[in-house]
C-alpha cells in the first residue's frame, strides 16, 4: 500500500459535543470511539464513504491545548472537504445549523465556501472542476 495521511488530530473542547457536530451537521460516520485507560477516548470520524483519512477528535488536556481549540491554524482555512454535489452539501450542511462565512463561490478549480466547525476552525467545502 502506497503511504498516506491516516489521521489528522483536531483539538476539541468536548468529545460528544464535537461527535454530534461531526456527525449530525456535517454528516460523519462515527468510525471509533474507544474510552483508554487514562479517561480520554479514542474518537475518530470520517466522512462518509472515506475510507483512507480521517479526523481523530482529541479533548484539550492542559491549558495551552485548551487555548488553540478553534484556532488549529491561526485563523485561516486548514481543512478542506470534498464533495460531488456543492448544492446538496451546501443546503443540508446549512439546514443543520453550519455556520458559512460567504456565499458560495465558483472558480476555475470547483464551487467552494467557507463554514467554521463548532469551534471556530475554518473549512472549505469544496466540489473541484472535473479534471
């Protein structure tokens, strides 16, 4: 097997909070979720179908993580993900409570917009052009 990006952490204040997010408004699957020995839990989610990359849902432990929940990349947009249908995403992410930071824009390379998770970590929601 070729190598590639397996799991990416994202800090998050609460671990159900942020399952419900992942799971309700953005449509996840819940592909783990396994409490360890320490009180934390191993909680990871994909988007549906995704079967190479994930997110692992990490819970802030110290004061220092608990200050970059919401802020992973200094304010600009540090995930991006990947649709075939902009218009069915967009109108169900929307209807669910997704906060979007434009209107949907189309550019040489897809339709995109900017929505922020519930903590603030900006996103693009994109459908790239047919190559």
């Amino acid at each position: 097997m070729p190598s590639h990006i397996a799991l990416t952490a994202l800090l998050v204040a609460d671990y159900d909070e942020a399952v419900d997010f992942y799971t309700r408004a953005l449509g996840f699957d819940l592909a783990e979720d396994t409490p360890r020995p320490d009180g934390s839990r191993w909680v990871v989610v994909r988007p549906p179908g995704a079967t190479e990359s994930a997110l692992l849902l990490a819970r802030a432990k110290d004061a220092a993580q608990r200050a970059r929940v919401g802020d992973q990349t200094g304010g600009r947009v540090g995930f991006f993900l990947h649709t075939d249908d902009f218009a069915r995403d967009h109108a169900r992410m929307t209807a669910r409570g997704v906060r979007f930071l434009e209107e949907p824009r189309h550019e040489p390379y897809g339709s995109v917009a900017v929505f922020e998770d519930l903590y603030g970590n900006r996103w693009d929601l994109l459908q790239p052009t047919a190559q």
